[in-house]
C-alpha cells in the first residue's frame, strides 16, 4: 500500500502599490506579472471574464469566494486566448464538476502563462481598492516569490499606469475576420477591433449583418472598402484619452452619415468623438449584477460591465455635441453612481452603451439592444432609398 506524501503549496504573494502584501499560494504559471489590480464581482462566468480582451492589462481579483467548480471547455471562450495579466482568487476547486468541461482552469493558466495566487483573503483586498481605488501590483511565485520586499515594491512601482495607455494593437485582430449573417442579409457591418468578444459578432450576425471584423489600424477608405451599411466600435482595454487616431475615424464615419453602435470602450470613444471628456473612475465597474436605467424605457436593467473610465456628459437634459453632430442626450444612467452608461444621438443615426448587452455570461436584459441598432440601420436605409 503506497502513502502518498503531503505536498506544501508553493507560496506566492499580491504586492500593491500601496505596499500591502498579501500572501497566498501560486496558482496558474509560476514566476511575475504587473498590471492595474481590479475586482470583478461575477459570481458565475469566470471564463468568459479571463477571455475578455477588455481585461489586457489587467490583474483581476474575483470577489466570489469558490473559483473553477466548472472548469474550463472549447465553447464559451470569447476570444482567442487568456488576456488578464494575473488572476487572484481565494478558494479555487480541486475538481471539474461540469460535463462540458475538457480541463481544469489552472491548467488554462498554466497553458496562456497567466500567473495567478490563490489562498488570499480577496474580501480585505477589494476593501482596499473600493476605499483607495484600482491601483497598481504584481503577483511573485516561484523564485519570484523569494525577492526581498522592498525589490517586489519597486518593481510594482515602475509599472507603468492604465491612465495613458494604448493597448488596442495588443488585442485586435491582425486581419479581417468575416462571419456570415444569419437568415435574411441586412448588409456588411464593419466592426472596429478594440478587443471584440466572439458573443457581440455572433449577436450581430443573429441580426443579419455580415460582419467584417476590421484590424485596429484601419483607415476610413478600408471601413468604405467593405462596403458598410453601418459601423461598431467593440470593446476594450486601455484609456480612451490615448486613442486619438480611433476618435478621429469615428468622426469621419459620422460625418459620412453611417449608423453607428458603441458599446463599451466604443462608448468612451463615441463620447470623445460627440465633443466630451472622459476621465478615470476610482475602482470601475466589473460584473454582471450592475443596475442601469434605459431613460428611453423607463426601465432598470441588470447589466454586464468591464470599464474603469468613463463619459462626461450632462445627465440630464439634452446638449448639443460641442463637434458639431446636433443634438445628443445621455439615454442610459448606472445607478450604483450616476455614471453615464449610454448615449443617444438626436440628429445622426448613432447610439452607444457602456456596457456589454451581449452579456457572457448573462445576464440577457440588454439583449434588446442589438435589435435597436437593426432597426436603426433598417430605418437610416428606408430614409436614404425614399430622399
């Protein structure tokens, strides 16, 4: 009869830029990662969240206590890889519980090189960011974790800060990507690729658009070369104040009448090109259990969310766009923080949320919003063939 030996986790620890550290146990890829250390407050959908090019970047603690009972499978990636730069965690799973899973989550880790800790007391970390705000850090294992304390610090602190940076070309496709429509074809929708996710093209094909996924690099003659019948602006990471090249295609695809939808990054970027700032939220919003009003509706969703910047833009009322497009009114209101999460163009045929209405995973409230945007594609064509 064989004994099989204890074996002690290796250990490993979340340093902030504050200088608190929290011990814990390697978990994932061993050695160092830096990034802006966020929390995400899903309780479910962990693959979807670590696949979320949105997350670049980003270490991201998950507030839920009990990670990867369900391990991770083929389907619901929602890109190509694994982009947090770190995962946090306090009691990950020993086993696989799911029939559709085909491995275990710190294998995905292990495989995409994502260093992880787990072990660590993620409820006393998350009171730290809700009270000083999503700051810098680094998780040490391996022979990382042996570096004296004051080296892990210093390497934490000349990372470099979410504010400034640009990281679309990191995330987006290096070619276009086409994904048939669904039934009936509306036209070719051309999306800009700041860090899609594959539930928004399957959303927008479900709708009948052809969709043309588009590099990040492209010009205004490529969106033209597609032959549009309208324009998206994906999601994704990075400050929207660093991407002045994507604002100033925007503007001249409004200026060419085309419809547009934004959600997300494409939110901020919409916002920049309308005239408004943006600027940095203390901690942002990460989960699927945020509360939003539709002010066209008058009716409170439950929506999915990944930002830390955001719109600045008069709540109430209407404006006019201080770039010249008419009329604009903030269609869409958190209600955790009066942020802005949505804008409605009055006077071009051109809206934006802040948030993800594909929802992976869930919730579906949103959903709505793509038929929204047909329907406003639908429209802008009718009004075009009849002038």
């Amino acid at each position: 009869m064989s004994i099989q030996r204890f074996q002690a986790p290796e250990p490993a620890v979340l340093v902030l830029e504050d200088g608190s550290r929290h011990p814990g146990h390697a978990y994932g890829a061993r050695g160092t990662t830096l990034g802006e250390v966020v929390f995400a407050t899903a309780m479910t959908g962990y693959q979807e969240t670590i696949t979320d090019p949105s997350y670049a970047g980003q270490i991201v603690l998950q507030t839920a206590p009990h990670i990867g009972n369900t391990g991770m499978n083929g389907e619901d990636h929602e890109s190509r890889r694994i982009w947090v730069s770190g995962y946090v965690v306090r009691d990950p799973s020993r086993i696989v519980s799911s029939w559709r899973a085909d491995h275990s989550l710190e294998d995905a880790l292990v495989r995409d090189g994502i260093v992880g800790i787990s072990g660590v007391d993620t409820r006393a970390v998350t009171r730290v960011l809700r009270s000083a705000g999503s700051m810098r850090g680094g998780v040490f294992s391996g022979d990382a974790a042996a570096l004296a304390d004051d080296e892990q610090l210093r390497i934490v602190r000349e990372a470099p800060e979410m504010s400034g940076q640009n990281l679309s070309a990191d995330v987006s496709v290096p070619a276009a990507e086409v994904t048939p429509a669904v039934g009936e074809k509306i036209g070719n929708l051309a999306i800009l690729d700041l860090g899609v996710k594959q539930a928004t093209v399957n959303n927008l094909a479900a709708r009948g658009f052809e969709v043309h996924v588009l590099p990040q690099s492209i010009t205004f003659a490529d969106v033209q070369a597609v032959d549009p019948v309208a324009v998206f602006y994906s999601n994704g990471p990075g400050d929207p104040a660093a991407s002045d090249r994507h604002v100033a295609l925007l503007r001249e695809v409004l200026d060419a009448g085309l419809p547009f939808f934004g959600i997300c990054f494409g939110n901020q970027l919409f916002g920049r090109a309308l005239g408004f700032g943006t600027y940095k939220l203390p901690f942002g919003h990460r989960g699927i259990n945020q509360p939003v009003l539709d002010k066209t509706t008058g009716r409170v969703e439950i929506t999915a969310h990944n930002h830390g910047f955001a719109v600045d833009a008069p709540i109430e009322g209407v404006v006019d766009s201080p770039n010249g497009y008419g009329r604009v009114e903030v269609s869409h209101v958190g209600l955790n923080d009066d942020v802005v999460e949505g804008l409605r163009a009055l006077d071009i045929p051109a809206f934006s949320v802040q948030y993800h209405p594909e929802a992976a995973a869930g919730p579906h409230d949103a959903n709505y919003l793509f038929d929204r945007f047909r329907d406003l594609v639908i429209a802008t064509q009718e009004t075009t063939q009849n002038a």
